[in-house]
C-alpha cells in the first residue's frame, strides 16, 4: 500500500509559457511531483486558478488524505463523489485532473514503476505516433498537423522537429490561397523526408464553418451539407490528407457517417465537437467516424481510460490530445497504457517535452 499523508498544488508555467498546475503527493513511500497544463484556448485568468486551488486545499484535499493510492479508480471516484455534479463544476476539470494524474504518478514511482506499466498492464507499450501541430494564423480555417509515417523509433522526430521548428511555413496563411498553403506544407514534408529521411503526412484540425442558417461558410463562398462533404471529400484526395479533426457540425451525425464511408479508409476522421452539439447521443458518434480524440478535458484519468474503451469496442482508433488542451508528457504515458494510435502535441515547448518523454518510454522498452 502506498497512503496519502500530503497535497500540495501550486501554479507552475508551461514549456510554452503559459499557467500550469503542480501537484506535489506524499505518501509512506515518498513524494512525487507532476505537472499539467490548464485547459483553454485563451489565457486562464491568475486569479480564478488561485480561487480554485484555495477551493481544493479546503473542500477536496482534506478528504484525499489516508486514501491508498494504488487504487486509481477509487480515487477518481472519490473526486467525483467530492464534487457532486456531472463536469466537475466545483472542483474544475484543472483540479480534478491534476490530482488524478498527481495519484497515478505517485502509485507507480511507490512501486518503482513506469506509469505507462503500472496503468495498462504487463501489455502496455504500443507508443502513440505524434500528430505535430504547425503555427497557424488565428483566422485560419484549418490548423494543420504533420503526421509521421513509418518512422522507425522516437529518436527519429527529433531532426524533423527541429526542421519544422526552424521553417514555420504556415504563419502567412491569409496571405495565401488555400492551394498555396498546401503546396508549402507539401514542400516542407518534401524537404524533410530528403533532409530527415522521414514521410510526413498533413492532416487538419477544423475551425467550425457552420452557421445557424444550417450552412457552411467559407471565405465568400456557402454550402449545404452535401456540398461541403464533396468539398472536404476533394481536398482529402487533392493532397493526400490522413487526418480530420472535426471537419463538420458535431451534431451532423449522418454527414459524418457519409464523409466515413467515402474517405475512411484512408483518413482518419473524428467528431471532437459532439458534446457542445445538443441531443448527440455518444452512441451516434461512435458509429458514424473511424477515429476519436481521447480528450484530457474528459476529466480524471479513469474517465479517459473508460472513454477509450469504449470507443475501440466500437473499432475506432483513438487520439490523446487535442486543440485545447496540450498533451502533457504523462499524457505519452496514458497513450502507452491505453493503446492509442496517436498523441497531439505542438513542435515547441510543451510538445518537445511531450515527444522527450516518448523518447524515454521507448528507451525503457
């Protein structure tokens, strides 16, 4: 057993400079510390972390105190059971998630144990392949991620990251057409595959398009759902794309069944937005794509965990990570542990942290 006789939260920065969470645990078998980013696209205001984290020191730590942190399961139940509502709205999915990773972490160092291990199992260890964000401009309709295929170790991305760092293609994006701004993505994986040796191929993360006249809107230009599923069919084919992240409507269920059925054999497409969607069954969405982005928003680590499952009974490849919330480096680790194909992370900052600690789990297998 290992018990928990101390928490400790404070705010930290990111290897991007923004505010982050530590998460210091003590247990009978010594401390351990880990960090997490704060989930949102915009700056989280000082002052609300501060609130929260006062919030916890005095409602939520107090009853985590004595508990044994092998059990993981019990004590994201406890966390549920300590906030009360459905989206952690008195502890903060923050919170939340950063004693359950904080948990996690401290069971497995108690027992001299990679996370990953102690998480999946004596089967863990498939590692997820990067899915590397590129800058974009803000106003962009698609933030674009270079997929790496057939790379041999981790080690390998390390060239190619510092290439793409270097280039930054991508930050004229108005100043282009969308055909320009392919054909530079193009030439950077051009480049890199004879510098680095490595094929890359682009996906996209999707900006919402759709607008309540039940159409998309790009540019000057409107369409029905139909039109907008060729279009996106006729991109996908134009330039070989192998990812889509919330191309349409989240509530546009039967869109998404078509747009899978015409392109997913060779595209991975997922509907991330389902859940600001109203009345979208979790059942729908995971019978009309192929893919699913295993967000650290969903809250503790077992709501990720069963989250996943659910969505490979279904047959669907999963994705850690998203746009709002960076994969931290324990994230490689949730990856490993639950057998997700992919890991989002960025070519700076925190995603280098991220792919050092791939790099690392690879070296311990």
């Amino acid at each position: 057993m290992s018990i928990i006789s101390d928490i400790k939260l404070q705010i930290r920065l990111n290897g991007a400079g923004n505010l982050g969470l530590s998460t210091l645990i003590t247990t009978d078998k010594g401390s351990s510390e880990v960090f997490t980013s704060v989930s949102s696209l915009l700056p989280v205001p000082l002052a609300s972390l501060q609130s929260s984290i006062q919030h916890a020191k005095n409602s939520v730590i107090p009853h985590l105190i004595g508990i044994n942190t092998s059990d993981q399961i019990q004590f994201d139940a406890y966390l549920h059971e300590i906030d009360g509502t459905n989206d952690f709205g008195q502890i903060t999915p923050d919170i939340a998630r950063a004693l359950s990773y904080a948990n996690a972490h401290a069971a497995a160092l108690s027992y001299d144990n990679a996370l990953y291990r102690h998480l999946g199992g004596v089967y863990a260890g498939d590692i997820p392949l990067p899915f590397l964000h590129l800058d974009c401009n803000e106003t962009s309709p698609y933030h674009p991620v270079l997929v790496p295929i057939h790379a041999t170790s981790m080690e390998d991305l390390i060239p190619v990251i510092s290439m793409i760092y270097r280039t930054k293609c991508t930050e004229d994006r108005d100043s282009s057409s969308t055909d320009e701004w392919f054909e530079q993505i193009h030439r950077m994986c051009e480049d890199v595959l004879e510098e680095c040796g490595i094929t890359l191929q682009p996906g996209l993360i999707c900006k919402s398009m759709y607008g309540e006249d039940g159409k998309y809107h790009l540019g000057d230009r409107s369409y029905t759902s139909d039109e907008y599923i060729q279009s996106l069919i006729e991109l996908v084919q134009a330039h070989d794309i192998i990812f889509l992240e919330s191309p349409l409507f989240g509530g546009d269920v039967q869109g998404y069944a078509s747009l899978t059925n015409e392109i997913g054999d060779k595209t991975l497409i997922s509907n991330s937005t389902w859940q600001t969607a109203a009345n979208t069954p979790i059942h729908d969405v995971l019978t009309s794509t192929n893919s699913m982005i295993i967000s650290p928003t969903l809250g503790t680590i077992s709501d990720i965990y069963e989250m996943n499952k659910r969505a490979q009974k279904h047959g669907l490849e999963t994705i850690i990570g998203d746009s709002v919330v960076p994969a931290d480096p324990i994230c490689a680790h949730i990856g490993c542990a639950c057998g997700c194909i992919g890991i989002q992370i960025g070519t700076c900052g925190q995603g280098i942290e991220t792919l050092n600690e791939l790099i690392r789990i690879e070296e311990s297998l």
